[in-house]
C-alpha cells in the first residue's frame, strides 16, 4: 500500500453540485446513509444504496478510481472479514474441503458485509473529498451547537475532530518524505520477516513523532497568534444558508430512508 492511497482528510476541488452543497446537509446525508447501511438486510436494499452512492459520486465529478483508493488501506480487514464469515457460519453446506465448509449462508453473509463495508469506506471517503475542512468544521459546530446549553464543548470537539482529520494527509506526506529518505541511507522496509520490517521500522517512527509535535507546535502558536480564544462570540466569514438544492438533497435522502424501512419490513 502506497502512502498516497489514503484518501481520508483529503479534499478534492470541483464545482459539482455535492460540493455546492451546505456542510450540514452532507453531514447528516452521510449519516442517514450509514444508518441505512445497517437496517439493509438483502441484495435489493444493497442494489438501491449502491445506485444511490454511485449517483452522488456521478454528481460529485470525483474520478471513481480515486475515491476507490481509500480501499486499500483496509483491504486485509474486508478479506479477513469476508473469510471469516464464509468459513464460521453454519447452513448448508455447499463446498466442503478437507475440515474446511462453505455454505450457502456463510457466502451470503460474507458478501453483504463485504458490500456493507465498501459502502460505508465509499460514503465517508465522499464526505471529505467533496467538503472543505473549514466548511466541515463550520458544519458539524452547527449541528452540535444545541448541546451548549448542557455544557458540551461542541466548538472544541469539532475542532479537534477536523484538525486531526485534516492533518492525515499532512502527516502521510511527511511520513513518504522520511521513508524515502531513510531508503536512500539504506533503509530496507520492504524484505525480511515481519520483526525484521517492525525493527526497520523504528527509524521510521522517531522522526515522524518530531515532526508531529513540531507541526502541532507550529499550529498552536498560529491560532494564538490569531486571537483564537474558543467558540464564543466567533462569527463567520462566510455564512451557511440551505439552498433549494439542500432541500432537494433532503427528500431524496427522506424518500431513500423510507425505501429502505419499506424494504426491511417486507424481508426484500
């Protein structure tokens, strides 16, 4: 896996229609999404998430192959998932080698939660390539807002939230730049067994760790160079309002959710 395969706390620009759309919308859309992955119990209820997904993606003008990029971090725990539940699930058996047992309700568990799993990566990976991280901040401020009043630090945790998000990428290019580095010294990261790659690894980890504390150093002192005191009494530059087309976006999303209850309820 490649360090530029990590496409989570990215943001790819585009003047599509998704991009268009207030933070908050996306947010809760995205939500409503995951929530919706869980209640789909059949190929059918996957078949209308999956025809939704991709028409976001269509409408996004993201390239499929690199919002497909963020599987790969995460591909040996969807095969190992895949295999477990293949091999664990009794049923009838319709494959049988040696002690090792297929059956027809293990593969079709398998395959569900495999799609389950793809859907949620895709639908998350959408939500931040599609959403500046400021808007994303701004957003997720705004819906946690209310919880004020019981004194929950909604700005604070946003906050925190979308500077790690953020600096993903910051710290993934940082951690090319060491590696390649190191392998020009004569740094091996590749051969060997596992200790032996963990070892090579050491390397690896001490100067990312300075130079992470360095860049949340050099963060720390521009917010306070900026006055930055908190949530309170901070105002935005650029206002959000909901647009026709966020109303448009809601019932959709609303139709959708209520498709896929209508579907759970007749077994489809």
């Amino acid at each position: 896996m490649a360090i530029k395969d990590i496409t989570l706390g990215q943001y790819y620009p585009s003047e599509s229609l998704i991009h268009r759309l207030d933070p908050r919308t996306k947010i809760i859309g995205t939500l409503l999404f995951m929530v919706s992955i869980f209640l789909v119990k059949s190929f059918t209820g996957f078949a209308l998430s999956s025809a939704l997904l991709l028409a976001v993606i269509l409408l996004s003008k993201i390239p499929f192959g690199y919002i497909a990029r963020g599987l790969k971090p995460v591909l040996f725990i969807i095969i190992l998932t895949f295999t477990m539940n293949l091999l664990m699930t009794p049923g009838e058996v319709i494959a049988k080698f040696w002690i090792i047992s297929v059956t027809r309700e293990g593969l079709t568990r398998s395959v569900l939660l495999g799609i389950r799993l793809v859907l949620l990566i895709f639908s998350s990976s959408i939500l931040t390539l599609a959403t500046k991280p400021m808007s994303l901040t701004d957003g997720l401020d705004s819906l946690l807002s209310p919880l004020r009043k019981i004194g929950f630090p909604a700005h604070e945790i946003t906050m925190m939230m979308t500077i790690a998000i953020r600096f993903i990428p910051t710290l993934m290019d940082e951690t090319d730049k060491i590696m390649k580095a190191q392998t020009a010294r004569g740094a091996d990261f590749e051969s060997g067994s596992l200790m032996q790659r963990a070892r090579a690894m050491i390397p690896l980890l001490i100067p990312l760790f300075v130079s992470a504390f360095r860049i949340a150093a050099d963060l720390a002192m521009a917010m306070e160079a900026r006055c930055y005191r908190g949530g309170d009494g901070r105002t935005r530059m650029n206002p959000m309002r909901f647009s026709k087309s966020d109303t448009a976006a809601f019932i959709i999303l609303g139709v959708y959710f209520a498709l896929v209850i209508f579907l759970r309820s007749r077994g489809l």
